[in-house]
C-alpha cells in the first residue's frame, strides 16, 4: 500500500523526468515497458520538460490505471495553485492523485511555503476541491531527510520521496537522519518514495555525448540488480525509476527477480569496482 493513500502501488514508480526531452514516439516505447511490467504508479513534475505532455495520451482510456503524481516546485499559494492547474491541463486530466511540493529544502524557501498565503495552503484548498487527492513534499540532497522531519512536524504531510541508497548511507548523519525519517513515516503511514537508487555519480568534467540523466547512472547489470535489491529489501520503500530511459527495462527486470538483499561488502565491492560515489556532499547540487 502506498502510505494511507489505499493504492496498492508497484514497489518500483515510473520516474516522468525521463519523458522530458524526448518525442512522443520514444515516450510511447517508454511507457509500453511499464504496461509489459504491470507499473501502476506514475510520477513526474510541471519542471520536467514535456514529461506532462508526453505522459498526457495515455492516460486516454487508462487513467484509472495509474496513479498519477506531479511537482510543484512555487513556494506561494497563487503560484503553486496555478502551476497545479497547468499541469492537470498539459496531462489531460480533471485530478491528480498526488501533488508534491518539489524539492523544499531550503529554508527560506520551507517558511514561504507552510506560512499564510503559501503553497501548502493553496494545496490543500486544491485538494478539498478534488484537483488533487493527497498532497507530499519531496527533496534532494544531504540535507532533505532532516527537512523532511521538520516538514512532518509541521503538516502531516501524504508522502516524502528523498535519496537513498548505500553511498549516501555510508554518511552516519545523513543515514541517523533518514532512519528516524522512516520510523515516524512507518508509524503515520507516509508513503516513502526513494531516488537516485542507481546513481553511479556526478559526470566528469570531460564527459562527452548525449545524457538522458543529469547524473551519471549505474550502466553494470549486477551492479544495478544489487543497488535496486538495496532498496526493494527494505519494506515500505518505493523506488522511483532512472531518467535514463534506456534503463528502465534493467530496473525493472531486477525488481521482477527475487533476490537477496545484498550486503554492505557486496555494495562496497561494486562501488569499488563499478566507481560508485556519493552524489550529493552538502555543497553542490542541492537545489537540482
């Protein structure tokens, strides 16, 4: 069950930002792998290029299929509630499942956001009027567990979605913060969906070619089968799919097959072999 929402959710969620730059032909081939895989849960953002549009045809005929999830990412009331609007316009749709404040991690940007006049407020109204079922709050980097915490203590909020994965659990603060996270969502049933799964790293410098993701993914089978058992080994979590399209099938495939949960030493070894590091430190790409 996804949170307290009564939707039986696949573990793994569709991630939109992989639609955002591509045609509709390549998004309909994209979207074919997750009918083959029986996925019911799609996520995207007003941010993420046409992935809105792209996901929009469909849902003709198969809206009760999916749940369907976007982003906000405007912190005042008239912003996010407009922002909510376009995004049921460029979907096709009356109503979503979930809207999400996208990425609230700053703290500047967290006060404008829960204060009077804000973009929970705004949100909220929109869900009392049916645009949007349930409302989540969503973030990146080192710091969103801890933001999380202080986001739930403020509104009991339908769903978090943060990363997660063994490099950034290797950081004991970033892990002390992200366990406590989990034990208040298990005891509120929050839905928790979980990012950058398969991430192997930022792209060097001197990086060359087309990138369907801004980060640089785990491209090694077994490294990606072990990475997504990391995650799916841990009851609750819902894993939110790679942007590079391209690897979906692989995700999927590994969620498909039973498997034991790795081991630290067997992650560690793929790090050590594959070249996996911490994608967020604290400094850089926070706002991403």
């Amino acid at each position: 069950m996804f949170g307290r929402t009564g939707h039986a959710s696949t573990r793994v969620v569709f991630g939109g930002a992989a639609l955002g730059s591509v045609d509709q032909e390549t998004a309909d081939g994209v979207l074919a792998v997750l009918r083959q895989y029986g996925v019911n849960h799609l996520d995207t953002a007003a941010s993420y290029g046409d992935s809105e549009l792209r996901i929009a045809p469909w849902l003709v005929g198969h809206r009760d299929e999916y749940f369907l999830a976007t982003k906000t990412g405007d912190r005042s009331g008239g912003a996010a509630r407009a922002s909510l609007e376009r995004s049921l316009t460029r979907l096709g749709v009356d109503h979503v499942d979930l809207v999400q404040l996208h990425n609230l991690v700053e703290p500047d940007e967290w006060e404008q956001a829960h204060a009077p006049g804000g973009a929970l407020e705004a949100l909220l109204k929109a869900r009392d009027e049916g645009l949007t079922r349930f409302v989540g709050v969503t973030g990146h980097g080192v710091r969103i567990a801890a933001m999380h915490l202080r986001s739930l203590a403020r509104h009991d909020y339908d769903s978090v979605l943060l990363p997660y994965n063994f490099t950034m659990l290797a950081d004991p603060s970033y892990r002390s913060d992200v366990e406590q996270l989990l034990a208040l969502c298990a005891e509120r049933s929050v839905a928790v969906q979980v990012i950058k799964a398969i991430a192997r790293g930022r792209w060097p410098g001197d990086a060359t070619g087309d990138h369907r993701s801004w980060y640089r993914p785990i491209e090694d089978p077994e490294a990606i089968r072990r990475a997504v058992h990391f995650v799916l080994g841990r009851p609750g979590l819902f894993l939110a799919s790679s942007s590079d399209y391209e690897l979906l099938p692989q995700i999927l495939e590994a969620a498909s097959t039973p498997g034991p949960v790795p081991s630290d030493a067997e992650m560690a070894a793929d790090c050590e072999r594959v070249g996996i590091e911490r994608l967020f430190d604290g400094a850089e790409l926070e706002r991403i």
